[in-house]
C-alpha cells in the first residue's frame, strides 16, 4: 500500500477497476448497500409515525413554532456562514494528492462528507423540533406514548447517521477500489470539519441562552426554568436542538466516518480486501440491530421505566450485533496461514482476531455507559456527594462538582487504555500496522450501535424541549410531572452519549495517528517500527511538539468558555432589561423572544471562524517548521490532553447539572432555597463545560489529525527546502493564530468595569 503515491502516472479510477472481488464479496457489498438504503427507508418510515401524533392546543403549537423557526433560522445562516470557506477548502485539497484523479475525488469526497454531516444535522434538527410538541401532547394521556415518540424521533437522526455514513464509505470504496483510502480521506475531512463548526456554533449558541435565562430568571427572580415571563425561554429551547441535537448528530457522524476511514486504510494495507470489506459488514450489521432494538424501546403506563426501556432496547442491538458480525467473521476471514487456536477456532486458515477486536469495542461502549451513567446520573454516590454540599454555599458545590470531573476522567482514562491494551493484545507478535488495525477495529465496534447512541443523545433534548413547552403551555400536574420524568432520563441519556462521542473520538485519534505513521513510512520507504522510533521525548523537536499539542486543547476550550461567557452577559442584560416591563412581570403581554434569539445567533456566528483556523493553522506550522517527528509528538500530546479535559468537563457538568435537578425535587428545601441557589450555580458554571466546550473537543481532536495526514506529503518536502514561501507561511500562519487570540479576548461593553464603577 502506498498512502500518498507518488507515481503521477496512475490512471483515473473507474469503478472496480483497481481490484477484483470475488462473487460472495460483491453480494456482500451489495447488501451492504442495500442495508444503508433500508435505514434510509426506516428513518422514513419513523418520519411518518412521529408527524403523525397529535400536537396539542393551540398554545402548545404557538410555543413550538417559535422555537422551530429560531432553529431552522440558525442553522440554515449558521450553514450560509461556512459555504465559502468548505468550497475554498475543496479546491484546497485538489493539489494535497499527487495524481488529478486522487485529488479530484478527494475533493469530492470532502465535499460529500461535509454534505452528509450537514444532512444528519440539519434533517434530526429539524425532526427534534417537530417531535418535541408531539411528546408534549402525548404526555396528556400516556407515558409509554410520550416515551416511545421522543425515542423515535431521536431514532430518526440516529438512522440517517448510519446509513449515511455507510453509504458513502460503500460508494467510495466501490468507486475507487483499491485507491479508495485516499478518497476517504476527504470524506472523513468533511464529516470532521463540519462536525466542527455545528458543535462550536450549536454549543455557544444554546449555553449562552441558558447560562443567561438561568442566572436571571432562577437565580435572581426565584421563577420556574421556562415561565413564559423570562425572554431567554425560545431561546434556551432553540439553543438545545441546533446544541445536542445538531452539533451531536454531526459529531457521532464524524466519528462514524473517521473510525471507518483509518479501518479501511489499515486494512487494506493488513489483509486486503477482508480488511476493509469486513468492517464495512461490521457496520451494516450495526445498523439492522439498532433497527431492532431501537423499536423495541417502550414502556407502560404503569412501569413508568424509560432508562429501563432504553438500556433493554441497547441491548438487544448489542447482542444481535455481536452474534451477527461473528457469524460473518467465522465463514469469511479464511485465509492460508495456520494460526493459534484461540484465534483460529480450531478450523484451519480462520482469523478471527477482527472479530475479537471489534467485541473489545461493543464492551468498551458499554463500560463507558455504565461509568458515564455512574457519575452523573442523580442517586449516584458523585452526584450525591455534590447535592450534600449544596446547603453550604456556592463554593462547596463548584469545589466538589470538580472533584467529581476529575476523578471520573482517571476510570476513563484507564477503561479506553484497557480497550486499546486488550486490542494490542489480540494481535500481539504482528506486524505493528495490524496492532493498529486491531485498534481501529475497536473503533468500529464501539460505534457499532450508532444509531442507539444518537437515539439517546436526541431523546434528551427533545424531552427538555417537550418539559419547557409544558411548562409554558400550562399544562395539568399529571402531565408536567410526565414530562419533568423523562426529562430527567433526557439528561442522563444525554450524559452517557457524550462519554461515547469522547472515547470513540480518542480510538478514532490513535487510529489515524497510525495511519500518520504509516504515511510517512510509505513515503520515506521505511518500516512503521523505524518511524515510531522517531518520536522520542529525548528528542527536544518531539517533545516541544507534544508541549504545543497539549496546550492546543486548553486554548480551544478557553476560548468557547469565553464566548459563552459573552453571550450569556448580553443575555442576562436583555432580560433584565425586558422584566422591567411591569407588564412583562405580571404576565399581561410576551417578552421579546425574538431579540435574544437574534442575540444568541449573533454570538454564535461571530465565533466559529477562530476554532477552524486554530485546527487547521496549528499542525500546518508545527508540520512545517519543526517537521515530521514533531508533529507526531503534537499529536500524541492533542489526544492525551484532549482526552482528560473533555471527559472532565463533560462529567463536571453533567454531575452539577443532576445534582441541580435533585434539590429542585425537594431535597434541602427545593425550590428557591439557598441550596438550590447553590445547585444553580453550579449548573451554570457545567453549562459551557459539558455542553460549548468538552464535546467540541471531540471534532477539534480529529479535524487536527485528518489535516496533518493530508500535510505529510508537504511536510516532508518542506524539511528538504528552504525559501520565502516558508517565511510568508510563518507570517500568516501566526497572523491567523493572533486572530484567534484577540477574537476569544473581545469584550462586550454591557457591564461597567471597577473603576468606572468606583467613579
């Protein structure tokens, strides 16, 4: 395998004409195929079902129209917004292969991938946002009705991940045969880059509307999250879907992507057409069990158990999984070498080490879950430890809401080194670039079950949404109290996905790190083992760039964090400013909703330039001015780093947020006691932690990653060659990089500083 051929006379690839299938292979791709089509059909098929519910009164659907139109209003200005610069990126990537062909395609394939993910986005969004009314008007008369079309609507997303994703990994292969690894480098790229922009904007977008409807309207006037008085209160809701909704779907999706590119890449170079042929099966089995165990998620009126009903669907797909991609594995990884008995089953010439290292991943997945659930879900002993502080004050509660992040991050820290030991293991004695493909196929597993994962990351936000338009509706007690059940299993739910999005982030990272490796090797005509002897921390270039690459995450975070503190300022000043309105106050006429919601677009678009240029700017120059081995060790210090501050911050706040929710269920007086007061904060502090700053990490990690294997070729250039052109890339490079810097410090002129103040 050559990963960046440098042979300019390879002819355009014409499909399948760059390797032969054998006849059970071309089945198989074809059912592959046609399976990705079927989620396509049963996504439509559930579009149908959740439309078809009842929407309530005609306030309940005055309610949902606002938030409606705000999110579609976002994410289509949101979109207009990145259109030029993924166009000029494109055309960009048409000269990072060394055939037209190679590039053109890759081109396309960026494009394509950017597409998809928009696709995902947009499309679940846009359901989130219709479903979520209907859940309200279900809530009148059935929990198990309400349950099963929130679930569903998030199914709907979860669907169009997986078939999208599995249709365009299909279609590329088939198209570019055995040159399709190039070309899905592109794909990946756009997935990724995409991925990015709807977390950064989605996230500051929604934190600041809750961060400022919370501070004002819990905090100072002591009134219920979404009374219809405050102006945040659209806003809050929009910001939920085009946040969790949106910004997740393109998230998993990206992930989705890239752990099925660096799969195929490896595999391709280990075993051929069984390499890559077979987690392409993986992920079509994937899909047909989450069929199965998505429909299956409902509950009585009765039992009232949705985190219940949701871990049994979970399951179920778990287990039809895992028994179909072994069954594929035991009759199609068949080959002449005799190997050990435990990998060969006794039957001569079978490797069923992709199977094992793709179960690795379904476990992974699952432990995950378990130990993300465990630190956040209310009844838990962290978050426990957290309500108990809360009637000490605000200092306690932030003081052991960190605690809690912190420790978290070191059990999942060693359950995906656990993961990636085991899948080490599997293929110990191996050629190091199969130990790497066992990685990547601990990847696929883990992502198996995506479209379970997005059903239950979707289901929280439309819960929220659904609680908040009961609230502002009005509704009777038996409802709200419905509504407020599955709203806290939406928080939990959500939780969990984002642990999933962060460890698949990681094996994605590690995956496409080896990829990197095997790159330069490819290039350099040298063995992966010579080129992993490189990057050694006694070497000052290798350790300067691990230095850069663990700070990158830091300075990302900094500057979301920073942004939603500016939005939330401008927020908490216009609602303050609106309750002035006596008449406001009492209820007599509508807040301005729209104003904050103009407010929170704004924010949000001003912001999402910076973090773009901060992942592409940043590998180019450590790339080119401190060269290859450097930029590996930038990349190994990114993942690690990435790793520890996202899953802290993602666990901080999703443990502050419960510990919140259980005070205002009674605990320490409840509601408008001191201790809630407390919860609040607390809450507001995880806001931009768990939900602006910790999941776009996940994007940031691997948009980092697919740019430096797209550089390599350049990057190795640049070590031989010396001129003006690297002088004018130092200069622009920092100059981009002083503008990401002074944009994340810009001030608001909203409130007066200390000494105007004193004066």
């Amino acid at each position: 395998m050559t990963l960046f051929p440098m042979n300019a006379s390879i002819p355009a690839p014409t499909a399948i004409a760059h390797t032969v299938f054998t006849t059970w292979e071309q089945w198989a791709l074809g059912s592959v195929l046609a399976i990705a089509f079927v989620g396509l059909i049963y996504a439509g098929y559930l579009i149908r079902q959740v439309l078809g519910a009842g929407t309530g009164t005609e306030k309940m659907q005055k309610v949902a129209l606002a938030i409606r139109q705000g999110a579609n209003a976002y994410l289509g200005q949101q979109f207009r917004a990145i259109a030029g610069l993924i166009v000029i990126i494109a055309v960009a990537l048409l000269f990072t292969a060394t055939t037209s062909s190679i590039g053109w395609g890759r081109a396309g394939a960026f494009v394509l991938g950017a597409l998809f993910s928009a696709t995902v986005g947009f499309v679940g969004m846009n359901m989130a946002v219709r479903g979520n009314v209907r859940v309200a008007a279900a809530a009148r008369t059935s929990f198990g009705k309400a349950l099963q079309i929130a679930y569903r609507t998030g199914t709907i997303t979860g669907m169009l991940t997986d078939s999208l994703g599995l249709l365009g990994g299909t279609l590329i292969f088939l198209a570019y045969g055995d040159k399709a690894y190039e070309v899905l480098l592109g794909f990946g790229f756009g997935g990724t880059l995409l991925a990015l922009f709807m977390r950064v904007g989605g996230g500051i977008y929604t934190k600041s509307a809750d961060v400022g409807a919370d501070l004002v309207g819990k905090l100072e006037k002591s009134i219920p999250e979404d009374d219809p008085r405050n102006a945040a209160t659209i806003a809050d809701n929009v910001g939920d879907n085009v946040g969790d909704c949106a910004g997740m779907a393109a998230d998993i999706f990206e992930s989705y992507e890239v752990t099925m590119v660096s799969a195929m890449i490896l595999g391709w170079a280990c075993m051929g057409h069984q390499g890559v042929v077979f987690p392409l099966l993986v992920r079509a089995v994937g899909l047909v069990s989450s069929i199965i165990g998505t429909y299956a998620v409902r509950t009585s009126d009765q039992a009232r158990a949705a985190m219940k009903a949701i871990n049994v669907g979970f399951v179920i797909s778990a287990i039809a999984s895992i028994i179909g991609f072994t069954t594929i594995g035991y009759f199609y990884l068949r080959g002449n070498e005799t190997l050990g008995s435990w990998i060969s089953l006794g039957v001569p010439g079978l490797d069923m080490r992709p199977v094992w290292a793709t179960f690795v991943g379904i476990v992974l997945a699952i432990v995950l879950n378990r130990l993300t659930e465990y630190f956040t879900q209310p009844g838990k002993p962290p978050v426990d430890f957290i309500v108990k502080t809360t009637p000490t004050g605000h200092a306690t509660t932030i003081i052991n809401g960190l605690a809690v992040g912190m420790e978290s991050t070191v059990w999942a820290v060693l359950v995906i080194a656990g993961a990636i030991g085991c899948s080490v293991f599997i293929y110990q004695g191996m050629n190091p670039t199969y130990v790497a493909y066992g990685v990547a196929m601990c990847g696929i597993g883990m992502l198996t079950l995506t479209g379970n994962n997005i059903s239950m990351d979707v289901f929280g936000p439309v819960a929220d949404n659904a609680n908040g338009i009961g609230e502002m509706a009005q509704l009777d007690q038996k409802a709200r109290q419905t509504l407020a059940d599955l709203d806290a299993v939406g928080n939990t739910t959500k939780a969990i996905t984002k642990g999933i999005a962060i460890g698949s982030a990681v094996i994605a990272a590690v995956s496409l790190f080896n990829a990197y490796l095997t790159g330069i090797g490819n290039l350099l005509g040298k063995g992966y083992q010579e080129i992993a002897g490189m990057l050694s921390v006694s070497d000052p270039t290798v350790f300067i760039g691990m230095l850069i690459g663990g700070a990158v995450p830091y300075l990302f975070s900094s500057s979301m964090i920073r942004a939603v503190g500016r939005g939330a300022s401008q927020i908490v000043t216009e609602v303050r400013a609106q309750f002035q309105d006596k008449d406001i106050w009492e209820g007599k006429k509508d807040p301005d909703y729209a104003r904050v919601v103009a407010i929170c677009t704004r924010t949000a678009q001003h912001e999402l330039l910076g973090p773009g240029l901060l992942a592409i700017v940043t590998p180019i120059l450590v790339g080119l001015f401190l060269h290859k081995a450097a930029l590996g060790g930038f990349l190994a210090g990114l993942i690690l780093s990435g790793q520890l501050l996202a899953v802290f911050m993602a666990n901080a706040g999703g443990a502050w947020d419960n510990a919140k929710k259980a005070v205002e269920d009674g605990l320490f007086g409840g509601k408008g006691s001191e201790a809630h007061k407390a919860s609040i904060t607390g809450d507001t502090v995880g806001d931009p932690l768990k939900d602006t700053a910790g999941p776009a990490l996940n994007p940031l990690i691997k948009v980092i990653n697919m740019v430096a294997l797209l550089i390599v070729p350049f990057v190795i250039k640049s070590e031989q060659s010396a001129g003006i052109w690297k002088l004018a890339a130092l200069i622009v490079g920092f100059g981009l990089l002083g503008f990401v810097v002074w944009q994340s410090h810009r001030e608001v002129d909203l409130i007066p500083s200390a000494t105007s103040a004193r004066s």
